[in-house]
C-alpha cells in the first residue's frame, strides 16, 4: 500500500491535504476522489475499498466543518452521519435473526407485532417492509423530531395507520418509516433489544467497527464526528453532461401534498442532523453515523471472512439479500428503482460496481455497496450534501475509476 499525501486546489481556492493508502493499481481511484475536491464540490470526505476483505484503498481529506473550509482536518478516524447508507446496515440485522431462525420473513409482521394488524395491513409480510412493498411511506401526520425521539411513538402511528396501496402489489420508497417498521418488527422478534443496540452488540462491537445507529456519549464526547450540512453542488465543467431531473421528478418534490413530499417529510420540520439528541438516537433509516474504512468493512463482512472474524451472511442469506424483489415505478421516488431485501441493487437510479451489486446510497452523497462478482465493497462518506437522492456524482465518479481498477487487477 502506498501512501497518499496530495494536495488539492478545491473550487473555493482552499488547500486540501488529502491523506491515506492506495494498493498498486488503484491510483486511478485515488485521483477520482481528489478530482471531487476540485471539480465536485466536495469539503469533508473519506473513501475505502477492499478486495476479498482486503483493504486496497484507505483515503480522507477536507475540513470536519463544511462552514469552515480552515476549520478542523478530516483525520482518519473521523465519521459523519450518512443518511440513508443506514438503512443498508439496518437491514442486515432482520437478515441475520432470520439466519438464526428468530424470524421468518415470509410470516406477517402482526405474527411479531399484533397491534399492527389493522386498517388493511393483516396480509402485511415482514419481506414487504424490506422491500419498500408495505404501502407505509408516509403518515398522515408527520410527527415532530421530539415525537419521534419518544420510544414506541412512531410504532404506535405506523400501527394506526392505513397503507396507500394495497400491500404487495407495488413499492415505494420509505425514507423514514423503514427504520420504524424494522425497529419495532427487531425488538419483538429479538426479545426487546433495540435494533440500534443489536448491531452494536452482534456486528459493529464483534467487528471492530466505527459505525452506530445511535451514537454513544462516549464517542460523541471524542468529538470524531463531523459536522453536515447542505451545498449547492458546482455547476459541471465545460463540456460535461448535463442532466436535469425530468419534470415528474420536479413536480412531485415541488408539491407539498405529493406522497414524496409527505413521505420524505414524516418528521417535520426537518431535523437538524448535528443535534447531539438527533446523532444519539436510534433512527435506523437515517442517523446512522460511520467512517468510510468501517463501511466498506462492514459490506466486505457481509461477502466473507474479514480478519478472523467469520462472515456475517452465509452463502444462503447473501442470495436472498440481493434477490429481485421490487422493480420499476417507484411511488415515491418516481423513477424506476430496484430493490432486493433491505438493499438497493444495480440499475440506472443507483449505479453501482456491476449487475450484481447491492448496497444503499444516502441523500447527499455517502454510498455503501458490496459486488460479489468481484469481491469488492466500497464506502464513500461526505459531510457535504448535495440534492441528490440515490445517484451522487462524487461516489459515481470514483465508482467509474474503481471498474476499470477491478477489471485490470482482475
């Protein structure tokens, strides 16, 4: 591994140190990452790689404040929240009862949770709130950050609540109510361990790794976790494909009663993600916080051995993870997306490594995946979000350099 120290010049005339190792062959990556700096818009960043749970690209630069580009450096062991890249570690926990026998993903959810099965969602299946089928994107009254802090309160909503379709028969994504659903479903089926508290004691802690849904004070007092916020990314360079969202896509973030709108608003008003209360909960859709290393480690885990620690996924559940189960019209997103159990898969809203990778990307820009084919996992964190969804150009930039790196290696 050769190590990195560069400089990069960045769009606001600010010198950045960036810092790290790269294996033999993975230059390519690393100059994808600086040119993110320069090009992108990109202030606060770490990447990593690994091949066949080894690590072969260990990257961070910028400064921890998006406010401030002079402020505290990026060190390597700084993490930031990732927004929806938690949903992917969320979802390895029912997999991995269900790999014990605890749960049966083909039973209904009011099997584990009783009080669920009413207001048309008895045929609910614990597979369907996996695989955004379950018709609960939204509730029809948002509840306030402080609300959804209060243990039970946003189950006791979701349990009230009638779905917008008939469960099964078509999917939409769940920007908030996916951790709700997974987190009641985990406590019942796991004999009332949360399922912030089961990742920590059965993957994170056995792992070694620097990821949380609900950040302990402990780590919150080291002061390791950046800080976020939200940027207008530069306009693209000359010459550079220009894309725009298509007009249904406007239209529906733009309409405040569209089920988009209500869905990515069901805690309103929108949370401030630097609030220690907020880092310290357990919203397992989207406060999980992570550094880059510990993500990719985390997807390498799931492929196979990592260390000594065994993998997490047999050979079994890592088929039924990344299985087909939901593809073409998103309800919420309004553009084609494909989801297997838990995990966004490769296709045209969410590029990826290859066919057969899977993962989950985070409004703004952060992005976790690992490809089987090629024994790659991958993590991209940033403190910098940007208006996209599922599909950043930051990640996607070094993903384009990371393909032809692994085609080359072979």
């Amino acid at each position: 591994m050769a190590e990195v120290v560069h400089t990069a010049v960045a769009g606001h005339g600010t010198e950045i140190a960036v810092h790290g190792t790269v294996a033999d062959g993975y230059e390519p990556v690393r100059d994808a990452f600086i040119r993110n700096f320069e090009q992108r818009g990109e202030q606060g960043a770490a990447l990593a790689v690994h091949r066949e749970g080894r690590k072969v690209v260990d990257l961070w630069a910028g400064s921890t404040d998006p406010a401030d580009p002079q402020g505290a450096p990026w060190s390597e062991d700084t993490a930031v929240v990732v927004r929806s890249v938690t949903k992917g570690l969320a979802a390895a926990v029912p997999h991995l009862l269900h790999q014990r026998g605890q749960l049966d993903l083909d039973a209904p959810v009011g099997a584990y949770w009783p009080q669920f099965n009413r207001a048309g969602k008895e045929r609910v299946l614990v597979r369907h709130l996996l695989t955004h089928r379950a018709g609960l994107p939204a509730l029809d009254a948002p509840l306030t950050l402080e609300e959804a802090l209060e243990p039970g309160r946003a189950a006791r909503a979701l349990a009230a609540q009638t779905p917008e379709w008939q469960p099964g028969t078509a999917h939409g994504y769940h920007p908030h109510t996916f951790g709700w659903l997974l987190g009641e479903l985990v406590a019942r089926a796991s004999g009332g361990r949360t399922l912030g508290r089961w990742f920590a004691d059965e993957v994170a802690g056995p792992l070694g790794l620097d990821l949380w849904i609900g950040l302990p004070d402990r780590i919150a007092a080291q002061g390791r976790v950046a800080r976020v916020a939200e940027r207008e990314a530069p306009a693209p360079e000359p010459g550079a494909l220009r894309t725009r969202p298509k007009r249904a896509v406007t239209d529906a973030y733009a309409d405040p009663g569209s089920l988009t709108r209500r869905a990515f608003g069901a805690i309103a008003p929108k949370p401030d993600q630097n609030d220690p209360a907020y880092r310290a909960a357990e919203l397992p859709a989207a406060n999980g916080i992570a550094t880059a290393r510990s993500l990719s480690a985390f997807y390498a885990a799931l492929l196979g051995p990592l260390g000594t620690a065994r993998r997490l996924f047999t050979p079994a559940t890592l088929t039924q993870a990344r299985s087909l189960e939901s593809d073409g019209p998103d309800r919420v997103l309004v553009v084609g997306t494909r989801f297997g159990l838990g995990y966004m898969l490769h296709g045209p809203a969410c590029p990826l490594l290859g066919p057969g990778s899977f993962g989950h990307p985070g409004r703004g820009g952060s992005l976790g995946f690992a490809d089987p084919e090629t024994a790659t996992s991958f993590g991209y964190v940033t403190n910098t979000h940007h208006r996209s969804v599922t599909s950043d150009p930051r990640p996607q930039a070094v993903i384009r350099a990371l393909r032809s790196a692994v085609a080359a290696a072979g």
